[in-house]
C-alpha cells in the first residue's frame, strides 16, 4: 500500500510548522519540516566561511553534507555531522541563509532526495514551499497556507521571544520576511507557489484551532 503523504506550503508565519506537527501527532504519522535542511546548508555554509549566495562552493558544499533527521516522539532533530544542531539553525540570520542557499538548484536536488526518501519508508505530513509542485507531486494531500505579512511577522516575533534569541525589533522580524517571501517566490527553480490541486487556507483571522479543524476536515483516511 502506498504511503500517507500530506504536503503543506506557504510563506513563513503562515502557521504551517504548527499544523503539521499538530496533525502528525493526530494521525500518528512523522512530520518532517523540510525548512530545517536548507537551514543546517546555511550554518554549514557560514560556519565553513562560505557565502549563501555563491552557487559554485554551495554546490560542492552539498557534495559531502552529512544532514540527518531523526524523531523524538513527534520532535524533530536535525544532525549536521553528527552533531544535534536543532537550535543553532533558528536564528534570523539562518533564516535569510536558508533562504539564499534554497535558490541553488544544486542544493534543493541534494535536499529533495532526502526528502523523497524519507517519504517513500514513511508515512509524512511535510511542510515546506515546493512539497506539493515539486518534491511530492503524487501526495494525497496537498495544502497551502498564507497569512497577511503582519500577521506572519507578528507570529515570528512572537516565537522568537519565547525561545528567547534577543535582539531582534519587530521592524526587522518584517523585513526579513519580506525579504524571503520575494526569494522564495521569484527563484527560477521550484519556487513557493501554490500546486494547482492544493486546497488554500487564509488563516490571518483563523485560531490554530481553526485552521487545524478545516484541515482535518479535508483529511480522510481509510
Ligand atoms: O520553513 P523555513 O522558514 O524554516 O524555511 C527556511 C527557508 O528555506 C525558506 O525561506 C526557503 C527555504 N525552503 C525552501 O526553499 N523550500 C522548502 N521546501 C523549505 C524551505
């Protein structure tokens, strides 16, 4: 039988990570936030001194990364050589690194692998920008999610202060994002966009209850 695989994309802040953890752990099923890969790219990138927009030493980069994902109960943990660099990776300034290094064609086909991969032995909600266009074109599934860009910078801003990384105005939570939303969008090679068979789901004035009862009210399992 063919495995469960439900795709959800969107910009940042849309609520995507929130959802696909929530119905993860409903359905029982893992949940794999794609985000995380090009972010452990980025920190190697940066840590190797190597800018996250020069094609060429990215692409060599990737040759000999050794990413891997592992589960704890439905938390995700993302290894860079060997090494658990889940809170490393959730920094503003990985967040514009991951998405510079996601332009390199190179990169995404060395991190689409290991996503189809992961997809084929498994039973996966996955969230990202190109999971329902690109990396899992066949999934049962496919949702995309947006938010008005207030919304979304307010959410990250939320979030970056609970997990306590200092330092950060709301001003520039914004700008950051603006800033991504116009790269992730206007890449030439598998962009965010919206696959023409995804249901879209506005959730600026939705609670996570909200978005998450619509959700599971597309999803029906046999
Ligand atoms: O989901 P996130 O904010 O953690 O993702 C960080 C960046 O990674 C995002 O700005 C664009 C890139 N990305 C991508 O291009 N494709 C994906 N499937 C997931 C993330």
């Amino acid at each position: 039988m063919g495995k469960i695989n439900i795709a959800i994309d969107g910009p940042a802040g849309a609520g995507k990570s929130t959802i696909a953890k929530y119905i993860s752990k409903t359905l029982g099923i893992i949940y794999l936030d794609t985000g995380s890969m090009y972010r452990t790219v980025a920190l190697k990138a940066m840590r190797s001194g190597i800018d996250t927009r020069d094609p060429e030493k990215l692409a060599e980069l990737v040759k000999c990364i050794d990413i891997k994902i592992t589960h704890l109960g439905s938390e995700q943990h993302v290894f860079l050589d060997g090494a658990d660099v889940s809170k490393d990776i959730r920094t503003p300034e990985i967040s514009i690194g991951a998405s510079n290094v996601a332009v390199v064609p190179a990169v995404r086909l060395k991190l689409v692998e290991l996503q189809r991969e992961i997809a084929d032995k498994n039973d996966v909600v996955m969230d990202g920008r190109d999971i329902g266009t690109y990396v899992l074109p066949q999934a049962g599934h496919k949702f995309f999610l947006t938010a008005s860009l207030d919304e979304r910078a307010k959410r990250r801003y939320r979030e970056l202060q609970e997990k306590g990384i200092p330092g950060v105005t709301f001003e520039e939570v914004c700008k950051d994002i603006e800033y991504r939303d116009i790269n992730d969008s206007t890449r030439a090679f598998a962009p965010l966009s919206k696959a023409e068979d995804a249901i879209e789901v506005d959730t600026t004035d939705m609670s996570i209850d909200q978005v998450i009862k619509k959700i599971l009210s597309y999803i029906k399992l046999c």
